[in-house]
C-alpha cells in the first residue's frame, strides 16, 4: 500500500487480561495521519496515553508492557500484531485497565473487530522502514536478526522440549508476499503447560488464563479439546508476536527477520538495536509512480455486513 491506513469508525469489545485477570473495556478509535498508535488509559485521572514504541517498553515478563508516566498497558502484541497484519498506521486506543484483554489467546478477534468497521486510505504516504544491513543480536543461545529483503518475510526457530510441539516441527519461515496475515497467523493462539500455571500465579501473572485463551498442555499432549488450529501453530504464534512486537518499530518494515528461541525480549533489543544502528536501514516513501513490494499490496478492508 502506498498511503497511510486508519479505522473508518470506532469499534469497542470487553475482556479479561491473561495477566491481570482483570476485565476491561477497550476502544479502538480513527486518528489522524502521522499519529501513530496510541493507547489512552480512560480509567486513570487526566487520561494518560503511551505511544506503542519499542522505546517505551519496560517489561517483557511473558508479555510486551509498554508505559510513560502514568500509562501503563501490558500485553500489546498480539493488537499490535493484528493492526500490522492489516495495515494500520493510525489508531487510538483507549482502556480501562493496565492490560489488554486475551480475548482467544490469538490476534483473530482483534482482525475480526477491525475488519466490522473496515479501514480508510488517509491522503498521507505511509513511510517504511527498509533494511539495508544486516543487524543481529545474540544471548546465549537465543538469537535475533534483521535482514536485507524486498518484501516483509519472518523466520522463527524454535527448540522445545515437548513431544506435542516437536511433533509440528521446529522452523517455519512466512513471506508475506505469498502468506495472508489473516488466513495463516492470526488465529495461532498462545500456550503454555500446566506444571507452570501455579509459579506464574504466585508470580502475579496468568490469572486470567485458561483453555478457552490458550492451548495448555501437560507432560505430553495438547488438553484443549479442540486440538490445533494450525498443524505447528506454536510456532505461528512465534510469528505473530514478532509482527506485533516488531510493529512497535512505529513503521512497517521492509526486510527479513529471523528468531532463533527469541521472545519479547529478545525482539525488544533487537528492534531497539535496529533502530540505533542508522546505517543499517533507511525511510522509505513511495512516490505515486511506485509500487510497493508485493507483501505490502492488499485490499482495502471494507466494513463487513452481517444478516
């Protein structure tokens, strides 16, 4: 796409915090061009607002917390995810507690949500950020890179030590050019075991966690009685953190990225480390004479009508 996206009318829903376990409303709202993503905290005195930004974030506890002052909301990637997905470059969004609700576990909803109201090409070209060197971070065994590509392509690499995800597989790389968001990533849901249920509670974490948010398993199999929704949906939800963690980069990005057992944080240092080494990536602003890379040419998500 070539100009910049908003929503073209708000759009509400309600939920529990995987975290928190707290309900909260949540408001999606149209912004200006330039704007950016920005959440709004609607419960708090003076209605305090953070800008998603990977520069803002301060916790990634089994989540992505981002905060400024006041401001304070945890557990944004998987919006953030599902707004990159379909190209939001401009939204408001208001909440009324310190973290994002769950919802199913994956980004689904949120696409559902923003695709009831539809999206509205503002007169403002949008700017990508384009990778021309080769950016990696390393610690321990977990890695993170960037790397030179003319399209929008994620790898992720993971090595767990459990029978129902070493049966899926252990690598899966998504070219956005041939792979729809919506269709391919966005209903991977988040996981987790349940041996690690009552340390993360005492730790003050998954409260709001439960089969209907999330595949559980025990030792050996995957409890959700439904099963997968993706054959190695595990590592697609790899995926789809990465593109809503990646997302906080402020811009879409034109490039290669590639995770080896990395998480929120690992993607937080990189983005951070992306964004300091100057040289290695450059702004980019179609003229009306261009055409953007193939993963970044997509319809236009037009209100959806229910009988």
């Amino acid at each position: 796409m070539r100009n910049q996206r908003t929503l073209a009318s708000i759009v509400k829903t309600s939920g529990v915090g995987l975290h928190t376990g707290e309900r909260v409303e949540l408001v999606l709202c149209p912004a200006v061009p330039d704007h950016g993503i920005r959440f709004i905290r609607s419960d708090l005195p003076g209605r305090p607002s953070v800008p998603a930004r990977m520069d803002q974030v301060t916790d990634t506890r089994l989540s992505t917390l981002i905060e400024q002052g006041a401001a304070r909301v945890s557990t944004v990637e998987h919006l953030m995810s599902a707004l990159a997905g379909l190209g939001v470059d401009n939204a408001i969004i208001e909440i009324s507690g310190p973290e994002v609700p769950i919802l199913d576990g994956s980004s689904a909803p949120f696409v559902f949500l923003i695709q009831s109201v539809g999206l509205v090409e503002q007169s403002v070209p949008r700017r990508y950020i384009r990778i021309l060197e080769s950016v990696e971070v390393v610690q321990g065994d977990k890695t993170a890179r960037f790397d030179p590509y003319h399209g929008f392509r994620l790898t992720y690499e993971g090595r767990f030590e459990h029978p129902a995800i070493q049966a899926t597989g252990s690598t899966v790389t998504l070219d956005f050019s041939r792979t729809s968001y919506v269709r391919e990533v966005s209903r991977a849901r988040t996981f987790g075991f349940t041996h690690e249920v009552e340390y993360l509670r005492n730790q003050g974490l998954a409260r709001g966690g439960s089969m209907d948010n999330a595949i559980v398993m025990d030792e050996y199999r995957v409890l959700n009685s439904d099963g997968l929704r993706y054959a190695d949906e595990f590592l697609r939800h790899k995926i789809l953190d990465a593109v809503g963690d990646l997302y906080l980069l402020g811009h879409p990005l034109i490039g290669a990225f590639t995770g080896i057992r990395s998480g929120h944080a690992l993607n937080n240092v990189a983005a951070r480390a992306l964004w300091e080494r100057r040289s290695a990536w450059e702004w980019v602003t179609l003229a009306p004479h261009e055409s953007p890379p193939s993963a970044f040419i997509e319809p236009l998500p037009q209100p959806q009508t229910h009988f």
